[in-house]
C-alpha cells in the first residue's frame, strides 16, 4: 500500500473517532455538575396521528435540549389517554401528585383544566401548555387559570377563515359536521360563534352532525353512513367539518365517496386540523378527497432549521412506527409540540431548579422563543402572533396551495369586507378550483329534496289585469306591499308577479332585474272626432285666399275676354269658369293673348293646391289622429278631478304622497271593465297604471267602441304622458335566501326570451295604441306660409 493512501485512512479514521467521541460524551466538554433540570409531563392520545408526532417531537426536544446545554436531570414523563377525557383527567391528576412533574404538555382544553383545578388544587398552580388546535378558551381565563397557556392559532382565526371561503362563493346554507369530545363541554361554544361569524358574509347554518369520539363508538362506519344518508335526503349541499380528528375524517370521506356524495354538485370543506396532515395519508385517502377545500396554518417550510428537523423527525418516526414509514411527515402539530418542550426546558434551565411554578409562569410568559414552527410568545396566556393560514385544493395524488388568508388582510376598506372575515386580496387570484366530481362552474350549493317542505310562490291575485298572472300558482290576496311581507317573514319562499321595485320595498326582500322597463303612465279619453275631415285640410284663411283668386281670375278673364269672346258675354260665364278651371274641365278658349298669360300660373298654382289637398285627406283618412282630453296632470289638479288606479296597487300612496292628488279623489278599481265604466259615467277624468297593464287596456279597448254610446266618449283612449319610472315584473326573493332564481333570471333577460315574449303578448296594441303627450302632435292643417313657399 502506498504511503499516501495510508496515511490519508489514517486521518479518515482518526477524524471518525473524534466525531463519534463528541457526541457521545458531550458531557466530556461539559462542568462537572451539569444543571439539575426537572420533570415535564405530557398527555397524550398516542392512538391518533396528531398524538404520534407529539410523542416523537417532544421526545426529539428533550433529548436535543439535553445535548446542546449538557442536561442530564431533564425527565420527560408521557402517559398515553387513548382519546379519552376521563384519561386525559385522571393521567393529569397522576402526573402532578404521584410523579410530581413541575410542568405539563397535553391537549386538555381551558374548561377541561378548570373543571381540574376545583379537585385538585395543585393543578390551579401548575404550569401547563396546551396544544389543541384551534384554542378554545373564553375571555377570563388569564385570571382563571393564571398558569394555563395555549399554544395555538385560536378559534375565532380558524372560523373567520372558514367565513371567508364560504363568503368568496356566496353560499346561503352550510352543514356543519364535528367531531365532539366526550367528559367535559370545550365545545359548546363552538356552533354559537360559526354562525354568528357566518352570518356577516350572509350564510346560515341549515343543520349540524355532531359524531361522538371514534374511540366510543362499537361501529364509527355504520354511524357514519346513517348520519351521511341522512345528510344526503337534505337539500343543501356544502359541508364544513370542524373540530374533528384525522381518523374520523378518513372514515368519513370513505363513506361519502361510496355513497355518492363526492360528485358533482357537492362542496366539502375542511379545516386545519385535517388539512395540515394532507402530507401524512396514503393515496387512497387523497383519493377519497378530491375536490375539498381546506386550509391549514403557515410557517416557514422551506428554512434550513425546518429542513433538519424534518430530517430528524421521519428517521425517529419511522424508527417507532415502521408501519407508517412511507407517511412520516412532522405537521404543525409536531412543531409545535417540538417547540413548547424546548421552551419549557429553556424556562427550567434559566431558572437553575430553585424557582417556583408562579416563576416558571413568569419565564414562559414574559421570553420570546424562536423554534421551528416560528415565533413563540405569548400575551394573556394566548399565542400573541395572528396565524396565516393557506387555502388549498385536494387535486391528483397531492394539493394544490391557492391561496393565503390572514385576519389583516381580510380587514379592509371595502364595504363588502367584515370584521375581517372577508377574502383576502389574493382570493381574487384563485383561478380554477378543482370541485368534487370535476372541473365546473362554482356549485349552487343545494338542490331540491324531497325531505324540504312544499316551495311556496307567492302570486298577486287581486291584480286589474290576469294576463300578468301565472294561474297554475296559488293566488293570494292582500296587497303588494304584504306580500313582500310574508316572503319576509318566510311565510313565502319567493314571490313573482307585476311588483314594482320601489325603496321601502328593499329592506324586507330582494328584487330580481325587471323582466320589462316600465313607467307609470296616465290614460285619459280622446277628443271628439269632428265628421267634416275636408275642411281641416287647409286653415280658414287659405280657403278664403282659395275663393278670392278664384274670383278675381275669373273676373279678370271676363273683363278681357268678352269684347272679343261671345263665350264670355254673361255673368254666368266668368262663375262658370272659377269653377271648371279648378279641375281643368272649362270648355272656354281663350282668344285673348293676356288672358292666357294670366291663367297660366294660376292652373300651375291649382296643381299644388291640388296635390296638397289630396295628401292630407288621403292622410286623414287612413291615419288616426287623436287628441287627448287631459294633456298633463296639473290640469287634473286644478279641476279637481277623479282619478283611477288599481286596488292594493303603490299607485294610490304615489298619486297622495307624490303627486298630491286628494285622497277622496282617488278612486281604485280590481277589474279593467271597471275602468271602462268610469270613464262611461264620467267618474274618472284620467287612469293612472304601470306601462304593461296601460298597454294591455289600449290594446283591447282602443277600438272598441261597443260599450260606450255617450258622444263625448269616442270608445278610444290614449297615453297622456309619464309620470315615473319604475322596474317592473319582478321575482321577490327573502335577504339572504339561497335561491338562484336572480341568475336565472339574468341568462333569461340575456337571451331576450322575455322581449320576445312580450312582443307576441303586446302585439294587438300595435295598431291601436297611439302616440304619448310629447309624441301626439296636434291636426295639422295646411297654411297659407306652407303654399307660399
């Protein structure tokens, strides 16, 4: 062997050595009397995944503490409470008078710890960091419990999250399913506060499932199914599970994909105690959840310190549970656990043994750790830092992270935006979202079951005119205005008919686009037809310029003719030939050379007298040309005239309150013939209705003039102008309903299938409905500025 290659194994081996050597004999570099630590207790559900990786992390704290800061005396004391709160109790009084530890880790809860520390009093004092997520405590703990530290994101971040999602999609209804936890009520509280926040986005809890503890239950999957079918039988479609433990939600999706509930048409959303162990399930659970959403907390997944852990963390973990080696990923939960060993450590270290529990409270609470899972600190006993949490997609054989959510950036400006459970800006930039059953527009979020009670419209049936009324409905009485009441009240679940959207209506309900732009409009009668029409063709002075020149040619041709024309020897001629020269019949010759200079350009002006005079009577014939009686409603006023609108109709507050109209000059009517009547006995001078029903009675009573024999009564009415402007033909809906009729509705309204509609339904009137006031011109007759020029 060369020298160099000896002498370079050599050093190989003796480099080995020397690392092997330092750490295991770190406490050859250490004082000779190391610290004396304590003990620090833990209960956990080491049945659970989240309980696996606490055990594993706190384990890795402990034993990582020891070798940085050359402890020994650092006892970690686990009991395993196999999911169950009366373990979870029992293990915890063990743990603080039996093996006396000066600090405990677990998941018990503020009420849980509290309900304690009235049996054993030492537990008051003892302190205890717990890692549930999300934290449940209540406003008074700090003074409570003075000891009791949560060392998670608390609940009310995790539920305005959840408010977000649901709020970006606008869905009504939600179905809350969790899991809850047997001994003690830490969730209680849990339902108030989700429908409460949901209720700023407009959102409504229909119906919640509350599972017992998978541990309690002899058959978790029969129990599962049943609550699912039933689930099922309703009409909503968006599910939300909260509060509810990995193991629950593998079975619980298994099911929900068998049963069909994983298609098309469903949302399911989970929260982060699922989502943030994503990475530790096998395929065939990704495969059971394609299409949920869910968000799970942030932290830094790509800085070194996170790397070595998790480099650690799967080598230990596979170490102790070889049956999950391929699913040995730390979650949030694992960090964190990490983290609150390591700091309770620090705390006991610092304090050199010789401190009491009120001095540990006072180390943890006032030192600002940094670990892990990120910045450690606390403020009244709560974590002091506001989480971010990721939204992601359950797509393939992974996620996909779409976007981020955090209570500053949900608190905005925008009026839209509540107390910070509105989306961020980046909901914004989601791009498409893979839902259960595929690629599709958003879910509705519902559909119609059998098991909901009858759907009730609500349809206006004491309306003047039936043709705006859908008869198949059930008609109710009353007024508009208490119908829009009743759908407000959920008597109704929606109303449609010819509502017209006025302010005060607005409060109680929602009102689709207007089917048809509409107006109030005022119909009053015509004025009488005069029988002698050729007359009117040219005004009174042109008939008298007409008969003059006529005289006066025909005496000037007289007066030059007759020396010469025996045609022309009476009076009778020159009378004679005014007349025949109109129609250029006269048989006279003129032999006289002025006279024809002086009948030439009056036959050229008969011509287009003529032509004139053909046109208009040709007009007058053929086109209708009427005259309102009433031109505007000052006049109405002025004469103190009556008036008519439809019963339970707005009109009568609009004609009081707006137009000033006198009460006792209103009178209302529930039936077109009615109208008719009135007019008859002159009991109204003008009708005052919304521009559809205006052109239904002109299309139908234009030309009839059957009914009505009195001279000054043509049977013709007409439009005198518009009042207002009002939307019309609506469908109501109640605030913060479900329904999808206002989208239905705007496709319609884009295809114009309802201005085709009315236009077949409209048509008669065509014909017969004549021109508003500032259309409706006056006769006109002929003048004599018109000839001249």
């Amino acid at each position: 062997m060369s020298p160099v290659i000896l002498s370079f194994c050599m050093l190989s081996l003796l480099a080995a050595v020397s690392t092997t050597g330092a750490d295991e004999a770190a406490g050859d570099h250490c004082p000779s009397a190391s610290h004396k630590m304590g003990k620090i207790g833990g209960v956990i559900d080491t049945g659970s995944r989240v309980g696996k990786e606490m055990k594993v992390a706190m384990e890795m704290a402990a034993e990582d503490f020891a070798r940085s800061s050359c402890s020994k005396q650092l006892v970690l004391q686990l009991e395993d409470s196999s999911g169950d709160s009366a373990g979870d109790a029992s293990f915890t009084v063990e743990l603080v008078d039996s093996k006396q530890v000066q600090t405990l880790i677990g998941t018990m809860s503020a009420q849980d710890t509290g309900y304690l520390s009235k049996i054993d009093k030492n537990i008051k004092y003892l302190p205890i960091i717990s890692l549930t997520s999300p934290a449940i405590t209540p406003p008074s703990m700090a003074h409570k419990l003075p000891h009791f530290f949560q060392f998670s994101d608390h609940i009310t971040f995790h539920i305005q999250c959840l408010a977000a999602i649901v709020g970006h999609f606008k869905w009504r209804k939600v179905t809350v399913i969790h899991e809850s936890k047997n001994g003690f009520s830490a969730y209680s509280g849990i339902l108030t506060l989700l429908s409460d926040t949901l209720k700023t986005v407009n959102t409504e809890i229909e119906h919640h499932s509350t599972f017992p503890p998978m541990p309690s239950l002899s058959n978790p999957g029969a129990f599962i199914e049943q609550e699912l079918i039933d689930m099922r039988s309703r009409s909503n479609r968006v599910f939300v599970v909260v509060m509810s433990s990995l193991e629950m939600a593998v079975l619980l999706f298994a099911k929900a994909k068998r049963l069909g509930m994983m298609e098309r048409g469903y949302v399911w959303i989970v929260t982060n105690e699922i989502a943030s162990l994503l990475n530790s399930v096998d395929s065939s659970v990704v495969h059971n959840m394609q299409g949920v959403i869910g968000f799970r907390t942030e932290f830094a997944r790509t800085g070194k310190p996170f790397k070595r852990f998790r480099s650690r963390f799967r080598s230990k973990y596979r170490s102790e549970y070889p049956e999950e080696k391929e699913y040995c990923n730390p979650s949030i939960f694992a960090l964190r656990a990490y983290d609150a060993t390591w700091a309770i450590a620090q705390t006991m270290k610092n304090s050199t043994g010789k401190s009491s529990s009120k001095d540990l409270s006072k180390g943890i609470s006032s030192r600002i750790f940094r670990g892990v899972s990120g910045v450690m600190r606390f403020k009244n006993n709560v974590l002091w830092q506001l989480p971010s949490f990721q939204i992601i997609n359950v797509v393939g054989n992974n996620y996909r992270e779409m976007a981020v959510w955090s209570p500053e950036s949900g608190s905005s400006k925008n009026p839209e935006r509540h107390n910070g459970v509105n989306s961020s800006r980046s909901f914004e930039e989601w791009g498409p979202v893979y839902w259960p059953g595929g690629k599709d527009s958003v879910p509705c979020g519902w559909v119609i079951s059998e098991k909901d009670k009858r759907f009730k419209i609500g349809i206006p049936s004491m309306g003047a005119f039936p043709e705006f009324v859908q008869y198949d409905f059930i008609p109710l009485k009353g007024s508009y205005d208490e119908m829009v009441k009743q759908v407000y009240n959920k008597e109704l679940d929606a109303a449609v008919g010819d509502f017209s959207i006025e302010p005060g209506r607005f409060r109680y309900a929602e009102f689709s686009q207007p089917y048809i732009d509409s107006r109030l409009v005022m119909i009053v009668t015509t004025k009488p037809i005069k029988k002698i029409r050729m007359l009117k063709t040219f005004t009174k002075k042109l008939w008298l310029l007409i008969v003059a020149m006529h005289m006066f040619i025909g005496c000037l041709v007289w007066i030059l003719e007759r020396g010469s024309n025996t045609e022309f020897k009476g009076f009778g001629g020159m009378l004679w030939f005014s007349v025949t020269v109109i129609f250029y019949a006269h048989g006279q010759s003129l032999r006289n050379s002025l006279s024809r200079v002086v009948v030439a350009p009056w036959l050229f002006v008969i011509l287009i007298v003529t032509a004139c005079f053909t046109a208009d009577l040709s007009s007058r014939m053929t086109v209708s040309r009427l005259e309102p009686s009433i031109l505007d409603i000052d006049t109405l006023l002025k004469t103190n005239a009556s008036v008519g609108c439809n019963v339970n109709s707005f009109v009568g507050h609009y004609l009081t309150n707006v137009l000033h109209f006198k009460p006792e000059n209103i009178r209302k009517f529930d039936s077109e013939n009615d109208y008719l009547e009135a007019f008859e006995t002159g009991y109204i001078k003008a009708a005052f209705l919304v521009e559809p029903h205006a052109k239904v009675f002109l299309g139908k009573h234009c030309e009839d003039n059957s009914r009505l024999d009195l001279e000054p009564f043509a049977g013709l009415f007409i439009l005198s102008g518009s009042v207002s402007a009002f939307g019309f033909l609506v469908a109501l809906l109640r605030k913060g309903g479900n329904l999808q009729i206002l989208s239905c509705i705007q496709r319609v309204l884009t295809k114009k299938r309802i201005l085709r509609w009315a236009s077949i339904h409209f048509s008669r009137e065509n014909s017969t409905i004549p021109k508003t006031k500032d259309q409706v011109q006056p006769s006109t007759s002929v003048e004599l500025a018109n000839v001249s020029h």
